[in-house]
C-alpha cells in the first residue's frame, strides 16, 4: 500500500482501518461463498 505510506502521520489509522476492513471481508467472505 504505497498510498498510506505517502500520507504520513494520517496512515496509521487509515491502515487500522484498513486491517480491521481486511478481516471483517476474510470472516464474511467464505458465508458469501458457500452457496456457490
């Protein structure tokens, strides 16, 4: 993520964010694939 390195102070809660985004999408993602 070269955006949040340029950004400085701010891209530390922006990759937080980011993290916590990640693994709300890993945990949901299988229970939206199970019907395929």
């Amino acid at each position: 993520m070269s955006y949040a390195t340029r950004l400085g102070p701010v891209a530390a809660p922006l990759r937080e964010a980011d993290q916590a985004t990640g693994e709300k999408i890993i945990t949901v993602l299988p229970a939206a694939l199970a019907p395929f």
